[in-house]
C-alpha cells in the first residue's frame, strides 16, 4: 500500500542501485567487520568509485550534484538495506559544508579527494556542551598566521580513519546576547601536532566481550586538541560568524539521519512482518495476535509520518530554506524519524522474543545507534522545546514559581519585563535567580544563579 511513488526517476535509479549493493554487502558482512574490529573498507571503495562520496559535490568537482531529496531517498535506501552509518552521515556533511561555505581553493584541494573516498569526519560534540549547539569552548586563539586549537571533542565518529576534521571552535569569548557570534569553522588534518586520538567503548554487548564498532561500521573516539597549529587558510568563512553555519550542518545532518532512520525503521519491521507471519504458536502465526499486530501498525504508521515530514523538509531545503525556518523542518522530521525507529525497534525485539537479541538476527545491533539518534545533534526533548516555542507561539517554558529574565534580543523576550507577565512571578526564595536563555540554536535552557537582591 505505501510504496516510493513519490521518488522521482532518478530517485528510483538511486534506490535500485543502493538495493544491490545490499547483496553483497549484507548484515553478515558488516556484523564480521564489528567482530573483527574492523572498518568495511571494501563497501567505502565500492561507494568510492560509483561517485557516491561525493553525491552532494556538483559536477565541477566530481560529484553527483545530489538534491537534498534525492541525498535522503539515498540515505533512507542504504538504511533500508542495512549500510547506512553515522561516519558516512558526517563523510557528506562535510563535503556538503566544503561546497556551501569554502572558498574555490578550499573547495579545489579537498572535494576531489573526498569524492575519491579520502575520509572526513565532524568533530562538534563537548562534554560539558549543554542544550544548544553554540555551548561549545574549544578556543583557536590567533598566533601570527595561525590559530591554535586547545580543548577536546566527544564521541567523534570515524576519527581514526579520517585524514581531515571539520571543528567548530571558538575565536572570541562567548556573548550571552547572541551565542552564535565568536565561533568559527576549521579544516583540521589528523595528523597535526599536538592532536591526539582515543577510542570511546559506547557499542552494546550483553554477553562476551564488547567490540568499540558498531555493526554498521560507527565507532566513536575522544579527540583532544593541545595546542594544535591551523593555518588561517584553514578557516571556512569569516571568523567569528560560525553560528549560521554551525545551524546549517546540523540541518543537513539531521535530514540525513532522518533518512537512515526511517530506512532502519521500514527494515526492521519487514523483518519482523515476515517473522510473525511465520513463528507458529498454538497452530497460529504470531502475527495474529493484537498485542503482537497493534505495535507493529503503530510503528508502520509512524514511519510513514515520518517519511512526509522528511520529504517536506528535504523539499524545503532544495526550495531554499534556511536558518531559523530550515532548522524547524530538519529538527521536527529528525524527531519525528528517530521516534518512529525507536518504536520499530522496539516491538521487533518484542516480537522476535529470545532471538530479538541475536546479533545474528540484525535488530540488537541497530538498537544503540538508534538511541543515539534520539540524541544527536540535538535532544528531541529540546526539539519539542524549540518547536513548543518557535512553531507553535507557545510561551518559553517556565520552572513552576521562579522568576525570569530574558537575555536575547528575541521576540519571546520582548513580550515584556518578567514582572509584567502574569505567569512570570518572582522565585519564592529571594536568594535564587532563573534566567532562560531562549532560543540559543535550537535549545532553550534554564540557567540557576544566586545573586543577592
């Protein structure tokens, strides 16, 4: 009943293409990769050579000159035949960044490579990153014709492989008024002085030991930068005005993994349809019980929601898009897509009982990377705050009895002083001040100071 009618001629050929790449890249392929601690090489080369490296460069360079519809029918495809990954989510965010923001010699030295299959990864995620995007403090400080990087990046994917890194890091100290301002992007090889790489165990393992890849090829490293040397020529844009970028790779990113998910999500519940249908119990296949059919149509059902809210926003993007409008159509059709392969995970696990756990079986192993899906680059949590907010008109949310005070120059702000609003009362212990910082990127965040007044 739901199909890819909605695919485009050459939406279609790409799925065809991805369908067969399936059959000699298959689950036993990439769970041997995992058990070997091993990157699946071979299945990089062979997307190397048919271009796909490079599908968001235009032709100039190489690439395919892919629309952000058709980069999510691609993604969803590779989901769908179990070879999407994060590392490839970050390979084409930043040839799709590169091609956008750098300059004709930055674009001219790297995009041929990175469609040749010369690895990058973005390095973007802090420990002590709080709600928003912008909360980040690995500082490049000027030194002459250089910048110096000191600070460290979390769970960055693929940065062992990668010959180059796409950092965001600040050039000025942060300005509450206006987070985005002060930052700025930087092209950073690996093998810099100074840079120093450490693996991240994150991967799931029940029973014997755990390997650190994933089973769609994903792992995830610590990267510390200790006074790293870039040359200026390495920065993308102009210094100090990262935010608007930093706001348009997260889009582009959650789009794509917008699109992995919904293929994970259509691959494990075709999975599990065809086991219902034949797991007999008491003379019945299981896939006639209510409890087992009604959590397999609520998640199809989310699926395909998630599939419309995904199209609309990939079209949004090739319409134009961008900023403050882009990031609403990404974060929601992220939340929505991640949501429904959570719940398709879910009742396939349910479903398939014991077994659901068999890493043989192909669902366990794309439980984690789908909670982390829930996570990255933004919470969904915050992305409900942010569209509660900037979607709906509804009111920033309150902490129950605390007073507020507005920080930016935002027309939730300005509705009025904090005493002004009849929800905006002062906090019941004078000692406690609140203030919300409202929309900092995608985030709203709640701030507790004590102060004397």
């Amino acid at each position: 009943m739901f199909d890819e009618s909605t695919y485009t001629e050459e939406q279609g050929l790409i799925v065809h293409v991805v369908s067969q790449l399936a059959k000699d890249f298959d689950h036993a392929y990439f769970l041997g990769k995992c058990r070997d601690d091993a990157f699946p090489g071979e299945f990089w080369k062979v997307l190397s050579e048919g271009g796909y490296m490079g599908c968001v460069a235009s032709e100039e360079y190489g690439g395919s000159d892919f629309s952000t519809a058709d980069l999510v029918a691609f993604m969803t495809a590779l989901g769908r035949g179990g070879m999407a990954s994060n590392v490839l989510v970050n390979q084409l965010a930043c040839c799709d960044a590169l091609m956008r923001l750098g300059s004709d010699d930055q674009k001219e030295e790297h995009i041929p490579a990175i469609v040749s299959g010369t690895r990058w990864t973005y390095a973007n995620i802090e420990k002590t990153q709080g709600r928003g995007l912008f909360e980040l403090s690995l500082a490049a400080t000027p030194d002459g014709d250089n910048f110096l990087l000191n600070g460290s990046r979390s769970y960055v994917v693929g940065a062992d492989g990668a010959a180059f890194l796409l950092v965001p890091a600040r050039t000025a100290d942060r300005d509450a008024s206006d987070p985005g301002v002060g930052l700025s992007l930087f092209v950073v090889p690996t093998d810099a002085e100074g840079l120093c790489t450490t693996r991240k165990e994150v991967n799931v393992r029940v029973t014997t030991k755990r390997e650190p890849v994933a089973a769609t090829g994903d792992s995830f490293f610590e990267v510390v930068f200790d006074g790293v040397s870039v040359p200026a020529a390495n920065r993308i844009g102009v210094e100090g005005q990262g935010g608007d970028a930093i706001e348009s790779i997260a889009s582009r990113i959650m789009l794509m993994m917008s699109g992995m998910c919904i293929g994970w999500g259509d691959r494990i519940l075709e999975q599990t349809v065809e086991y219902a249908n034949n797991r007999v119990i008491y003379e019945e296949p299981i896939g006639s019980y209510q409890a087992v059919q009604h959590p397999l149509v609520r998640a199809r059902t989310e699926v395909e929601m998630a599939k419309l809210l995904t199209e609309r926003a990939a079209q949004a993007c090739d319409d134009g898009a961008e900023g403050e409008e882009l990031m609403t159509y990404a974060s929601v059709a992220k939340y929505s897509a991640t949501e429904a392969a959570y719940a398709a995970c879910d009742i396939g696990v349910q479903a398939h009982g014991g077994s659901g756990f068999d890493r043989d079986t192909g669902i366990i192993t794309l439980w984690p990377l789908i909670l982390m899906s829930r996570i990255l680059p933004l919470n969904n949590d915050v992305i409900l705050e942010r569209f509660a907010e900037v979607g709906m008109g509804l009111p920033v949310s309150l902490l129950a009895g605390l007073g507020l005070q507005p920080l930016h120059n935002d027309p939730v702000a300005q509705r009025g002083d904090p005493d002004s609003l009849p929800r905006h009362r002062t906090a019941a212990n004078p000692g406690t001040q609140t203030t919300i910082i409202v929309k900092e990127s995608c985030t709203v965040g709640y701030h507790m100071s004590k102060s004397d007044h």
